[in-house]
C-alpha cells in the first residue's frame, strides 16, 4: 500500500466551520490544517524553517487543526517594496 504525504494546508479561520460541515471526517482525518486570520499568519505558516519539527496527529480524529497560536515558530519575514511600485 502506497502512503501519500499531504502537507499542511492553510485555510482561511472564516472557513473553519465549512470545513467541518463539508467535508467528511473520513477526508479529513490524516490532514493537517491551519487556519489564518490574515495575510501575515498566511506567509508565517508557510515559510516554517527546514528543521521545524512536524506537527503531531490528532489521535481523537486524525486531523490536526490548529490556529497560528498553536503553530509551531516560524522565519520572520520582511517585504521591502520601493516606493515606486
């Protein structure tokens, strides 16, 4: 049997509740999800350093769903946008 790897997925926390609605547990379980409420918990989410421990299974359901208070630490990012842009 062939294992697939999915990685985190980042959703919006306004759709936290859809997900729960729409989509069935047994899609769900095995996933990891992390729900951000703007655009910075977006990009901190997703740029996590290479050695970032992965997050751990949910045993209850399977899936993981956090907020980015539970996130693990991640890089900080600094845009630099001339202002001629």
């Amino acid at each position: 049997m062939i294992q697939t790897v999915i990685p985190p997925i980042i959703l919006p926390e306004r759709n936290r509740k859809d997900l729960m609605e729409d989509i069935p547990e047994a899609l769900r379980q095995g996933m990891d999800f992390i729900f951000a409420r703007d655009v910075h918990e977006v990009i901190d989410a997703a740029l996590q350093p290479l050695d970032a421990p992965t997050p751990a299974k949910s045993a209850k359901n399977g899936a993981h769903l956090k907020t980015m208070e539970s996130a693990p630490p991640s890089v900080d990012v600094t845009a630099i946008v001339p202002s001629n842009a």
